[in-house]
C-alpha cells in the first residue's frame, strides 16, 4: 500500500515537468494531443519624424537619431522643425516625433503599453517626453493603445547655462508589452 | 495516505495555473538618439543707468541717447547728462550708460568691448569709459568686463567751439568679446 501510493505521489509531482516540456515544443511538434497555442510575435516599435517636427535618421527596425544641430542659448535653435526657449538657466529645445507599434500575430483588438527611460544619467541635460522627466527607470509614455497606431509626442532637451561647450548625448528606450 | 493524494493534486494544479500566470510578458524595444552641438554665447544689452541719460531701447543690444538740442553755453542740459566746459574751445557732454554682458555654456573668465563709430568724425571727439571711440576700433574699451552684472560705463563726446554743423549723430557699435 505505503509504495503504490509513493508511485502515486510521484506521478503527480512529475506531471507540471511534463507540462513544461511540453509547452517549450515548437507547436508542428508531434506532441499533438496537447493544445496548440498561436504565440504572438512581440510588438515592433517604430520611430519617424513628425510632419513638424526635426528629420529622424533611420537606424535600423525600432532604432532612430535624432541630431539637434547647434544650438546656444543666446541663438536658440536653428534646425527646421526644433524650437527653443531660454530660462534663465537654461535653454529649452523642443521638437516632435511619432511613435508606432504593431503586432504581429495579434488579434486586432490587442493592445500594448509603451514604456521609456533614458540609458545615461549625463548631468550635462534633462530629457522629457510629453513633459514628463526622463530617467533610468522606466515610466509609462502610453497605456492600453491598439496595435497598429501611431501617436505623435514631444521631446525636450533642457541644456543648463553651465554646460560647457560641445556636443551632448543620449538615448532614450521605448519598450512596447503586449497587454493579455 | 489519500489526505496526502489530494493534498498533491491540489499543489500540481497550483504548479499548472503557475505556469500560466508565469509566461513572461511580449515585449519588444526601440531607442531615439539624440545628439546637440553646444555652442558657448554671449549676449550685449544697454540699460538706462540710475544716474544716466534715459536710453532709448533700454533693456535691448540696440539703444539710442537722443540728448535733444544742446549748446555750449546757457540753455538746458538734458536730464542726467553732464556738460563740462572747456572755455572757448569746446564743450563735453557725458552720461553714464550700463553695458551687461551676459554668457552661457563658456568657461570664460571675462569679457572685451570694443566700440567703434559707424562713421568717421574728424570734428567731434568720442569716449567710451575714457577710452577713444574710432571709426579704427583698434582699442578695446573693456578688457576685463564682469559677465552677469550691468556695469556702469561713461560715454562722452567733446563738440568743438568750431562745430558750425548744427547736427551731430553717429552709431557706435560694439562688439563684446570672451576672454
């Protein structure tokens, strides 16, 4: 009796294994007697200029550069699509850009939140987006929105009169998640 | 023994809906470079001193001093300028004028300015903080002028007796300078 039930016991403990073994098959595999879940493909970020704003350089899928020109506190910005505005301790440079997310294999319902953060902490500028600092940790840019939209946003860089001459830098990370 | 059967069917079904709610979520990325060219720069303005002559555009890096009709003798001397006489020879109206140079993205310790007249004037003698004002511009009439503060500067011109012209007007333009 005691070892029937061991094997009994056994068997149940190996059964989640089995289970994740089984799932990480690609889904023609021959384990057919399990459900075939269609996997969505993750969401692809896109990232174009804006009709008004500064001309994007295209660097590859979901990657984009962004070069704001020269720019001084006393002149401004000159680049077509930029504006500027001077604080008084700081030079403020505006432009506007898109953003688009698709998801392939999703239905068409499905919708993605999109996350940013900046990859540097260089004290030489601030960067915001839609007017909300950015930082190392990720912060929400936009919540629940389709598959397949575009939405258009505002950049800012703030360059305080303390920085020295010469050229700044940074990126910023956009990460899309598939809601379920 | 069957206690135990149930207890482990109840864990296992734990471990499937853990497996479920454990899938990790889609995600995918992008990223936006972004890239400036800082340029250090400067900037001029005149102001209105509080002993000076009332400047036209004060505030501005365009400003003017129209002293009205003025003579050697007798008459008004416009409000806050001063005129010193130097009998039978000429006259020199002075006033105080504040000059703020203001900078940014620069490490620069310091500032010139040097003023130079947009017309030369064989006639009439001009000053910039006691330094001569050409049509040349060769000396600098600040070498070492503070950033940030407005910093009162005296700007003088010297009419001779000779001067039959009845007008006197020129621009001076000054160029300031990072050291």
């Amino acid at each position: 009796m005691n070892a029937q039930c061991r094997t009994l016991i056994s068997g149940w403990m190996l059964a989640p294994l089995l289970a994740i073994t089984a799932f990480g098959q690609p889904a023609g595999g021959s384990r057919s007697s399990l459900p075939v879940v269609p996997a969505s493909a993750a969401p692809t970020i896109t990232i174009l200029s804006a009709p008004t704003g500064a001309m994007l350089r295209s660097e590859g899928p979901g990657n984009a550069a962004l070069d704001l020109g020269k720019v001084s506190y006393f002149k401004g910005a000159t680049a077509p699509g930029e504006s500027s505005k001077r604080t008084s301790g700081s030079l403020v440079i505006s432009t506007r850009f898109q953003l688009r997310v698709d998801c392939p294999g999703s239905t068409p319902s499905s919708r993605v939140n999109v996350s940013m953060s900046r990859t540097d902490a260089a004290a030489t500028h601030d960067m915001a987006i839609d007017g909300i600092k950015l930082g190392t940790a990720p912060r929400p840019l936009a919540e629940s929105i389709p598959c397949g939209s575009s939405s258009e946003h505002r950049l800012d860089v703030e360059v305080p009169v303390s920085t020295p001459t010469g050229p700044i830098g940074s990126t910023v990370a956009f990460a899309a998640t598939l809601r379920k | 023994m069957k206690n135990k059967l149930v207890l482990m069917t109840v864990i296992s079904a734990f471990g499937f809906a853990g497996i479920a709610y454990a899938t990790p979520p889609i995600t995918s990325g992008g990223t936006l470079g972004v890239t400036a060219d800082i340029a250090g720069s400067i900037n001029l303005i005149f102001t209105t001193d509080a002993s000076g002559f009332a400047v036209t555009g004060t505030g501005t890096a365009t400003a003017s001093l129209p002293l009205g009709t003025v003579q050697m003798y007798g008459g008004t001397v416009p409000t806050n300028v001063t005129r010193t006489p130097n009998t039978n020879v000429s006259f020199t109206l002075s006033t105080p004028i504040d000059v703020e140079v203001d900078l940014a993205n620069s490490s620069s310790p310091n500032y010139s300015l040097l003023g130079n007249l947009n017309a030369a004037d064989l006639v009439n003698t001009w000053t910039f903080n006691a330094i001569a004002v050409s049509a040349a511009g060769i000396t600098p009439q600040v070498t070492a002028g503070t950033y940030g503060t407005a910093t009162p500067y005296t700007l003088a011109v010297t009419i001779p007796a000779s001067n039959t012209s009845g007008t006197l007007s020129n621009t001076i333009n000054f160029t300031a300078s990072a050291n």
